[in-house]
C-alpha cells in the first residue's frame, strides 16, 4: 500500500537562523521526489523534521490522511515513514542479522520476550539488498562503506516503511555499488514504495525520481520536473555554480 | 532464545558443583563465596542497567539500599515478618529505579554517572539525618532478624539468589529485548529509528535493575544481621561492583559473575600479604592490565578460547 507525504508551511529556527523556511510540498502516493540543494541548504534538517527528530517551530506534516506532526519518531516509523542517515548507524557489535532484527522488533517489551525473531525475514531482508547468507554473521566493522549502507537499507525496510527518506544514499560508494542500490530503489518503486531522496550525485539520482525540489537557505526555489529544476536559473546559480 | 542443550548441561553443571562446594571447602572459603554471590548479584543488577543500555550508574547503592534500608526499617521499628518485608523492600526498590530513570530521558555519559553518584551521596546523608531513629542514623541497624545461620546455610541462600536471578536474567536477555537493550547502549539513535521506544526500554532496563539491587540489598542485610551507611554507600563499593562487570564481561551475565568471583578472590587472597588498603593497587592494576588486554572482560577470553577449542575438534 502507497502513501502520500505532505509538508505544508514547515518552519524551523535555530536561534536567528532559518533552517527551513515555509516550505510547503506534496509528494504522492508511489511517487519518488529528488530534494536537491547546495551543502547547508537544510536538506537534512528537513528529513530531521518529517521524523521528529527535531520538532519545527510552525508548519504540519501529513502521512496519507494523517497529521503526524507531534508524534515522536517510533510512532511515525510505526505509521509508515522512515529514513536512511548520510553517515549509516550500525550497531557495531551485532551481526548484520541482529542488525536487521532491531528494525524487524515489535515496539513492544512483552512482544520482545515472548516471540522468537523471525530469522526467515532477516535473511529475505538481508538477501534483498544484496547481501549473501553468508553475511548475516558479519558485524560492521568487516562491511564496506557500500555494505554499511546496504545494511542501513535493509533495517530501514524491516520496518515496513510505505514512505522512506534516503538521505545520501550514494555517498561514498563505488560505480558498482550504485548500480545495486539504484536497482534496489528502483525495485521498491515498481513495488508501490514512496520516495523523498537527497543526493549530490545528480547522475545518480536522475533516473530514480519522478520530479525534484531545491532549497536554498530553507527556502524553496525550484519544484517541477526533474529536467526543468536543474535547468532553472536559481539552482544553476546556487547549486551548480554556473552564472 | 535459541537454547541448545549444552546450555542446560553448562548450568546444571555449575549449578551441581557450586551445590557440592561446601564439602569441598572450608567455611572460611564459604563465607568469602557468600559474599561473591551477593557481589554477583550486585554486579548482574549493575549490568542490567549500565553494561547493556550504555547508562552508567556511579550510584547504585541508592538502589541496593533502598531494598536493605526498607526491609531493616520495616522488621526492625515495626515487626513486620520477613516473607512481607522482603517484597515490599523489592516494591519500594523499584520505585527508587524509576527516580534514576528520569534523568536518563534527558542526559547520558558522563553526566548521568555524575547524578547517580548524588543520588548515592543524597541517600546517604538522608539516612543520617533523616529521621534517626527509623534508620539508626550514622551507626545504622544491628540485631536484624537473619534469614539463615552459620556458613552453609547462608552459602545456600546467597547461592540460590545469585542462581536464581542470574539464570532468571540470562534467559531474559537472550530474548530480543536483550538484543534492543545492547542496541541502545551500542547507538540510541538508531534504536529510535527503528521504530523502537526507547523509554519504554529504558524503563524495563531500570526496573529489573532495581529489582535485583533491591531483592540484593534486602537479602544481604538479612544475611549480616546489620546495615551500616558508612559501608553501604562507599564509593569502593561502587567501584567494586562495576569493575566486577566490567573485568568480567559488561553485557552479559556470566560475566559479571566471573567478575564477582574473581575479584573477591583476589582480594582475599591478597589479605595476608597485603592486610591494608594497598591491596587495592594490585587490585586496580590487575583490573587495569585485564581491562587494556582485553575490553570486554573474561568472558571474551574464555568464550574465544572455547571457540578454538571447538573449531580444532
């Protein structure tokens, strides 16, 4: 089942600073949205707000029909939305199954205790970002930068998200990597799945989304397609340095 | 929980051989192993809270006095019998964990070690000036009605404590609530972007804490006869307990257990050569030398050992 995500009027202040700045966007049920934008341009701190992780300072967040906005990160997680980080947090002395098995956790103490894992869905998960059987005893710090991501996916998904925020996704990871990752999006969108994705790799990012914003200090100065958004005159000045 | 038989035939074992121990030794030796069962306990209850969740308690004596304050107060001013007094000790203990819980939703590291250590501080001045003549102010209790008598007896008791809640722990934390628990202490954040609430975990971590600290501090005042302030709520019997975990094996239960024994046994082995406090620089450089060879305590040494072991065969 898809989801639509929509942020209207978002505002968050740091002190003086703006970080983001009235923003307003709608992505649709099974639609995949590109956020692009110079380094600091709030592009995480946006991310940050649809999962609670920081609460704005004025503005609402719907998940489908439902205002989320003063639920804490478990509840939205448990509503269907969910992120990747720019640097992956693994749990560094589990085993890529046990890292996978946090996300797959019932958010219940008594349902903890008393249900096994289920370790056919940690190893569905596991295959289903790339990783072999083999990989599930591995811990991280035997994993690559593209492994850890791989793994960040995969306990992202055992959350059962409808919507999911990837942030960076492609950062540090090779041509081959990309590949793999940029299938498995690819996949997940066929599968229904909604996405927001940030990403300095444009190349990258292109063909995974449906349309694109840019933000600029906060600000919105660009939304349409893909094509149009990069070919506007504010983001060739602010983000891609042409004058 | 992924029990396999060797499991059972490992516990069954310890628990025969510790069974037999009294025959074996003498009951100098028992009265040293009494208090490395309740070390142990202490240690286990430590762990629950600090070497799993990564929240580390510089004050857990709070906790294990409230059990043993409760129990001395309730049979000692007001006759209550033993078998009432004890769970209610357990009860008020926990209510205790969820003072110390509080600070944990908002701060970590550093921080929260330095508030537990006042909440330690804060109880032991409390129970001096507070209403003395309930807690027997700085001279404490004596005369308290005593769960067993003799060596034996009272090695039994702690043993069946320490078996008790050790296997109780153990089976718990093999479940996934073990795993969300270490997950917390290895990156909170994480926890709480899968989906996880982390107070809610927290909570639990604190609360069977507490309940161990106190069901510990209770049958151990029981075991003594007394309860002494200046002794209770020590800064080396903090230091005792946590080295305990943590040179045995922070985040599991078997460490802490080995960790308990070991450091009894050294520091009183060390008795007759070293009768004063410079035991403790053998003491704190043994634990040292351990801690830098290996970080995750004793437990790891033996468990990596028997993994040789297994794979040679």
């Amino acid at each position: 089942m898809s989801m639509s995500l929509t942020v209207t009027n978002l505002v968050k202040k740091f002190g003086g600073l703006t970080a983001t700045n009235d923003l307003s966007f709608e992505i649709e049920a099974g639609q995949s949205v590109g956020l692009i934008g110079p380094n600091g341009a709030g592009k995480t701190t946006v991310f940050s707000q649809i999962m609670g992780e920081h609460r704005q300072t004025s503005g609402s967040i719907k998940l489908g029909t439902e205002e989320i906005t003063n639920l804490s990160t478990p509840l939205r997680i448990r509503r269907g939305v969910s992120r990747t980080y720019q640097v992956p947090r693994p749990f560094s002395d589990m085993t890529v199954a046990k890292n996978i098995r946090v996300g797959l956790m019932p958010d219940s103490v008594l349902g903890m205790i008393l249900n096994s894992p289920n370790r056919d869905r940690e190893l569905e998960l596991a295959l289903s970002v790339g990783f072999s059987e083999d990989d599930l005893e591995r811990t991280p710090a035997e994993l690559s930068m593209g492994d850890l991501r791989k793994l960040e996916m995969a306990r992202t998904m055992a959350t059962d998200p409808k919507v999911l925020l990837l942030d960076e996704v492609f950062a540090g990871l090779t041509v081959a990597e990309i590949a793999m990752i940029s299938d498995l999006v690819q996949k997940m969108r066929n599968d229904g799945m909604t996405f927001l994705i940030v990403s300095h790799d444009l190349k990258a990012l292109e063909p995974l989304v449906d349309t694109a914003i840019a933000i600029n200090y906060g600000s919105m100065i660009s939304q349409g397609s893909y094509a149009d958004v990069i070919a506007s005159d504010e983001v060739r000045v602010s983000y891609l340095g042409e004058v | 929980m992924g029990l396999r038989w060797y499991h059972f035939v490992a516990w069954a074992g310890f628990v025969g051989f510790m069974f037999l121990l009294p025959e074996l030794v003498s009951k100098g030796t028992l009265r040293i192993i009494i208090f490395a069962n309740f070390l142990a306990v202490f240690a286990i209850s430590w762990d629950v809270l600090s070497g799993r969740t990564g929240y580390v308690s510089f004050g857990h004596p709070f906790l294990i006095g409230i059990g043993a304050y409760t129990t001395a107060i309730l049979t000692k001013r007001f006759d209550f019998p033993l078998e009432l007094s004890i769970p209610i000790a357990v009860g008020v203990t926990m209510i205790g964990g969820l003072i110390v819980v509080l600070p944990a939703l908002r701060i970590k590291g550093s921080y929260f070690a330095l508030i537990t250590l006042a909440y330690m501080e804060l109880i032991y001045q409390l129970v001096q000036v507070v209403r003395p003549d309930l807690t027997g102010g700085t001279r404490g209790m004596s005369g308290l009605p005593t769960l067993t008598r003799g060596a034996v007896n009272g090695y039994y008791m702690s043993l069946t404590l320490m078996v008790i809640v050790a296997f109780s722990v153990w089976l718990v934390m093999r479940t996934r609530i073990g795993t969300a628990l270490s997950a917390i202490g290895m990156n909170e954040e994480a926890v709480k972007g899968s989906g996880l609430s982390v107070t809610r975990l927290k909570l639990f971590a604190f609360l069977l804490s507490a309940m161990i600290a106190g069901l510990g501090g209770a049958m151990y005042v029981h075991y003594l006869g007394s309860i002494a302030p200046r002794a209770l709520f020590d800064i080396n019997f903090v230091f005792t307990i946590i080295v305990a975990a943590l040179i045995g094996g922070a985040s599991t239960t078997i460490g802490p257990i080995i960790g308990a024994f070991f450091l009894t046994f050294l520091l009183e082995y060390l008795r007759p050569y070293l009768p004063g406090a410079e035991r403790y620089f053998i003491y704190g450089g043994v634990a040292l030398l351990l801690y830098m060879y290996q970080p995750k305590g004793i437990y790891e040494i033996i468990s990596r050992g028997w993994i040789k072991v297994r794979a040679r065969s």
